[in-house]
C-alpha cells in the first residue's frame, strides 16, 4: 500500500525513493536530490532524545539550514550528512513542533515521534509546498499531491456539493482547507497538525500581523534591497545546476538579474529560460485586457543586459494538446490547461539543463501589482476582487444543478468568511482598509492558485521551483506598507521598482504588468472549441451530468474566432478539464 502510494509521485522525486514501517505508521518518500546528493536520503530515521525513533519525510528546502546546523551544533549536536534534512531532524528533536518558529524555507513535511506516539504534518507559511490528508477510521492518509492519497485503497475519488461549489463557484481557487475531493483536507499554509491517540488537531502557528509602517519611502527601499540580496543569496544554494526563469517583467528580471550577479562571482553565466509561442497563422501573440504585449522582446533585452545564457522555448499548438492530460494529472483537479501546460513544458525543457530554478512568483501578491489592487471598480465590489478577470463557471451549469448547488450563496458565503480572516489595523478606514483585505485575499486565495500551479508543473518535470519573494520575511514586512509608498513614483509595486532598479533596463524595471502569455491563436481556439463541442456530442461525457447543453453551445458560436479576451478560453479549456478530469479520476458525483 505504502509503495503504491509513494510510486504515484515518482516525477516529483525522480533520483531515489524509500519506506518505512513501523507499528502504526509507514512512511513513503521519493526524492529530488538537491542538497547533500549522497546522504540525504529519505525517510530519514535516527533515535531521538527520548531514545525513540524519530523519522522524517520532508519536501521542499530550507533555506537558512547552515544557520540552523551551527546553532544545533552549538547545543551538542552531532550532524551525520550536510542536508537540510538532516538539520529539519534535529530541529525538531530539539525543539518540537516549535521547530517551525525557526524555518526558513519552503517546506511540507511529517515526523512520527515514537516517543510521543504522534504524527505531525507541517506546512509552510505561505503554502509553495503542497499537502493533504484524508481521516479514516483508523488514523490519516497523508501525501505532498491528492494523487498519493487516492492510491491508498480507503480514500473514494468522490464529490459531493462543497466540491462541485468549489468546482463552479470558486475555481480556479479553492477555499484554504479545501481540495475538492469530499472529506479531504488541504494542510492550509502557516498551520500544523498533530494526529495521535486523542484525535486529529490542526493549529495555525503563523499569520501576518497589521502594525503601523514606520519607515519612510528611503528606508523602506533600502530595506527591501537588503532582504532581496539576503534571500537571493540564500535560494541560490544548491549542490546541482540553478536556472531563473525570465519573463521580462520586472519580478523574474529582477530575480534573474541579481541571482545573475552570484554567478558572476564564479565566472559563470547565468541559465535562463522564457516561454514563447510558434508562429501560426501569421499569430504568435495575441494581446488582451490581462496580456498587454510579448515578452519576448523584454526578456532578450534583460538576458542581454545581465549576461546571461538565455533560451526562448517555442511551442507549438500540438505540444500544447499533446501535454494537456500530462499537465492535467500534474494538477490532480480542473484548472487553466491553456496557461498550465505551457508553463510544464517550460520546465521540461529547463530540466534538461538542471532541476532547480528561481522564479518570480509572489511580487504581485505582497507589492498589490494588479489591477484589483489599484482600480476602484475592482477593489470595492463586494466579493472577490478577481471576479471579472477569472469570471466563474457557474453560469454555465444545468438549471436543476444550479438550484441545487446554489452557487451563488456558497461563494458570498467563502467570501464572507475570508473577510473575517483579515488582521485589520486598528483604526485603518475607506480605501486604505479596503486594500489590506483585498491584499489579504489575494495572497491567502489566488496565490495559493499560482504557488500550486508552479509547484505542480516544475516537480511534474523533476525541477524544484524556488521563489525569492516567497520569504516570509519579506511578505510580512510588505504586509504593512502604506499604499502611497507601495504606488512611489505612480506606478503598481513602485517601491519595488525603486529598490530593484539599478539591476535592470529602465524599460523594464518599469515596465507596466502584462500576464502570463497564454497560446490565443485562432489555431489553438479551433483544436479547443472542436473538442468541446465533441464532448457535448456524447451522450455518456460525466460533464454533460452538470452543464446546459444550450449554454455551452452559445458559449462557442458566440466567441468563435474573437481572440481579445481570454474569458471564453478560460471557460471553453475548463469545461474539458472539468469533463476529463471526471473520466480520468473516475470521480463519483455524490
């Protein structure tokens, strides 16, 4: 059972796996070797302090491990291997579960206490790494993807209402603590579980804290540089070959370009890697309201400035329909195949290089780089603020279910809740107050989307995707920014800009936000809008079950050959996840 298990996460650890048993724990583990290459294996099993075994399994990194390794050691420590793993294990010999306060990284992992007889789950601050567990009546069933947990033969494939209302309503995010699946349970970021003889208990060891900012815009731009170099230093470890990924927006160009400065110190150029589209049709790119020019052009310009060894990978509309099931498998559950496979063959063609690469995630979540941040009509609707931009799917569903479900309800319902989950500042009013939760639910609901989205497709290709301005330091300390300083010089993540500039191009350090470029070709809308209505043709399709056949038709008849919005391909590529996502898992609607 274990083996099978451990076997469904192979791609995710490629280099080595392993097991353990014990009475009334096993543990499974497949590793990506990163740090220590000959002796981290994992589970790593030692006796403990109370003269117990003591075994861990642990995803991700710890980025502040040789800190942590010296201080152990200077509390009469012995180290048998130079991983982070091995520095996790000690900690938490030391400390307990406390060990969390003294992390820095990302990281999800699990220790059986013999002595305690307990298990614990922990999971990072902000959630880049992924966990799950399903209660059974004789314990929990724990995996870094939902797939590892199905494999265990008393976890049901099933849905009931919740899981369809996260399917229609809230998608592509879930609600933190939710995974659709009925009764499993996302480990939410920043929250550890202790599950033992007296039951299964979740607490939350980490939230942001509201407090005034007190620096001015000067200091608040140095500081940020100062944690920026920290964290780039300390991300840029490894004992295998880094890469960055350059977009050529300012978030991978800055980190690209100061990770660039590290490896000038040793001669070496810096890997970089950018996603772009085969010419088809006379089309590469198609601009819209989220996508408002190519790339491509801003990415050579900064390859070219910061010296590095730069590659575009082009692809095609066959690469992108030959990799969607991969990319879907990668996900376990529906989401945006016409922007998540790309970013999956990016990074098969990165690992061909090496498995570990920087990226650019986060800056927009803490420095409020999008529109929702900054324009009212989207910051002061009553509900989440990216309602228009990823408009749900809701609409589209058979009237009966609709009724039935409620959507509606259920998503004012999270909504609400959410707000009550905001650490507001006291005496913080109008717009200002407004922004602290817009900035909260950005960061506690649609980053959990993209962090997911990253995690799945890099260790779907065996690359471990590292995000510097995920450093829960630095999200903290933005947390508390006042807007004016945030917005310096009049434009989103101004004060950002201002502390990165001097690594980039002008152009690009203040370069206006334009999305991820997705493939919206009238070639790629063609292949989707074929598909879809092949599906509606069968009269067995599991989506045919949830839809209204003559809503969906409108749908493709009325957005046919339109390519300035990406609304219809949202809806049009979901609707086939949703329906090959169903056959695929075998899912039983409840």
């Amino acid at each position: 059972m274990i083996g099978a298990m451990t076997d469904t996460l192979q791609l995710r650890g490629p280099d080595d796996s392993g097991t353990w048993h014990a009475p009334h724990v096993a543990l499974g583990h497949t590793r990506l070797a990163i740090i220590d290459l000959a002796t981290g294996s994992q589970p790593m099993v030692f006796t403990g302090k109370h003269g117990k075994p003591v075994a861990l399994v642990f995803s991700g990194e710890i980025y502040n491990y040789r800190e942590l390794r010296d201080e152990l050691r200077r509390r009469g420590r012995a180290f048998r291997t130079t991983s982070d793993t091995e520095v996790l294990w000690h900690a938490y010999d030391e400390w307990g579960a406390g060990c969390v306060e003294h992390l820095n990284g990302m990281f999800a992992f699990a220790v059986w206490d013999g002595h305690a007889q307990e298990l614990l789950l922990v999971r990072d601050r902000l959630g880049i790494k992924p966990l799950f567990y399903f209660r059974t009546p004789h314990g929990v069933v724990f995996g870094s993807e939902l797939k590892a947990v199905l494999a265990h033969p008393e976890v049901p494939a099933e849905v009931d209402e919740q899981g369809l209302n996260e399917l229609f309503a809230m998608a592509p995010m879930t609600t933190p603590g939710t995974a659709v699946f009925k009764d499993m349970i996302e480990v939410r970021p920043g929250w550890l579980v202790r599950v033992n003889r007296s039951g299964v208990r979740e607490h939350r060891y980490w939230q942001l804290e509201s407090r005034p900012h007190t620096d001015d815009l000067p200091a608040t731009v140095a500081y940020i540089r100062e944690l920026f170099d920290d964290i780039i230093a300390r991300q840029s470890v490894a004992d295998r070959p880094v890469a960055a990924l350059l977009s050529g927006g300012v978030d991978s160009s800055a980190t690209a370009a100061a990770l660039a400065k590290v490896f000038a110190a040793s001669g070496e150029p810096l890997p970089t890697f950018s996603i772009d589209y085969k010419l088809e049709d006379g089309v590469r790119y198609s601009s819209s309201s989220l996508h408002l020019d190519s790339d491509a052009p801003f990415a050579e310009m900064v390859a070219k400035h910061i010296g590095s060894d730069h590659t575009a990978w082009q692809v095609s509309t066959d690469d992108l329909v030959g990799a969607q099931q991969e990319s879907r498998r990668a996900m376990d559950l529906p989401s945006l195949p016409h922007v998540n496979v790309s970013l999956l063959l990016l990074f098969r063609r990165i690992a061909e290089y090496g498995p570990v690469a920087i990226s650019g995630e986060v800056a927009d979540e803490i420095f409020r780089g999008y529109r929702w941040h900054r324009d009212p009509d989207h910051y002061a609707h009553a509900g989440f603020p990216w309602a228009s931009t990823y408009p749900p799917a809701m609409g589209l569903l058979a009237r009966g279910v609709r009724r039935q479900l409620d959507p509606e309800r259920y998503l004012r319902d999270r909504y609400l809740a959410a707000l009550d989950d905001v650490p507001h500042l006291a005496g913080e009013t109008g717009d200002d107050r407004r922004r602290r939760e817009v900035t909260h639910l950005t960061i506690t609901h649609y980053l959990r989307f993209l962090l997911a989205r990253k995690d799945r497709a890099s260790m779907a290709a065996g690359v471990e995707a590292r995000v510097p301005f995920g450093d829960h330091r630095l999200v903290e300390y933005a947390w508390n920014i006042p807007n004016e300083i945030l917005t310096a010089g009049g434009m989103e993540k101004g004060v950002l800009r201002m502390a990165i500039g001097d690594l980039l191009p002008r152009e690009v350090a203040w370069r206006p936000k334009s999305g991820y470029p997705v493939a919206q070709t009238r070639r790629y809308q063609k292949v989707l809008w074929g598909r879809l209505r092949d599906v509606l043709a069968e009269p067995d399709a599991p989506l045919l079950t949830l839809v209204d056949h003559d809503r969906v038709h409108a749908l493709l008849d009325g957005s046919a050959g339109d390519l300035s919005t990406w609304d219809s391909f949202l809806h049009v590529s979901y609707l086939l996840d949703v329906n090959d996502w169903l056959t695929e898992y075998n899912v039983r609607i409840r």
